[in-house]
C-alpha cells in the first residue's frame, strides 16, 4: 500500500497537509483543529494530544491488537516515537501502528469532507479491516492455502 508510506513518509517530516502545516506554507485556512477546536491542528495533536486519539490507542491495546506497552507519549516528536517503536515492536505491530495511523487520518478526512462524526471504534475497525485485507494480498500464496 504506497499511499500509507507516503502518509508515513509525510508525517514523519511533518509535511502532512494539517491545518497548521497548511497555515505555515501560506495557505489560508482556520488553524484550529476541525474535530475538537481546542487547539491547532498539528501531527502531534492529531494523532496524540487530540482527546478522541486516546481512546483509539487505548481501545486498540484493550483489544490486543497492538502491543500494551505502545503508547502514544503526547510529548514527543512523532519520528522519535516510531523510532522508539521500531527498536521495541516486532514488525506486525509496525505494520498494525500504521494502518491504525492511516485510519485516524482517513477518519479526520471524513469528518472534515464528507461531515461524519469521529468515532473511535470505526477507527479501529478500519485500521482491523486494512490489516487483514494487506495479509491475504502480501502473505498468503496458492500453496499456502492448500
């Protein structure tokens, strides 16, 4: 799936088209973050400090699908913490953090574009229904199967 390493890529050198990424490039648009108007919208907000972020992290570990010990710290820089990640998760979970990433953008999308509500469980359901359809695409062959 190009389109999440190029989200990956985006985020991790903070050229995610958020609204203050959009606001520092010259781009005339209302910084506040469209789905809570508490703060600027910024990559670490959206994915960390955003108060309905938490929950996804939280429903997400509660579930087992991601590791217990992956937690958004809200405090860092969101390329320290995949490096922490990577240096501490095997590469399923990787592969999982990132679908669930992709997920909340594309859920912030939806919000913003098409005036659904943010629900964190859909996050997760997304980012569940992604992973499981990259598994049958990538790892499973004719021969496995059989």
């Amino acid at each position: 799936m190009a389109k999440i390493k190029i989200f990956l890529l985006q985020m991790c050198h903070n050229t995610l088209p958020v609204r203050g990424t959009l606001l520092r490039r010259g781009c005339r648009v209302d910084p506040q973050c469209p789905l809570c108007s508490d703060d600027i919208e910024t990559i670490k907000h959206l994915f960390g400090e955003f108060p309905c972020a938490y929950p996804i992290w939280a429903l997400a570990a509660h579930h087992k699908w991601i590791p217990q010990q992956v937690q958004m710290n809200r405090s860092r820089y969101w390329l320290q913490s995949f490096g922490t990640m990577n240096n501490n998760c095997s590469g399923k979970s990787l592969q999982r953090i990132s679908f669930l990433l992709w997920s909340i953008w594309k859920a912030r999308n939806a919000v913003i574009f098409q005036n659904e509500l943010f629900n964190p469980m859909k996050c997760l359901i997304r980012a569940k229904k992604l992973s499981a359809q990259w598994r049958i695409r990538t790892c499973l062959s004719v021969d496995d199967f059989l």
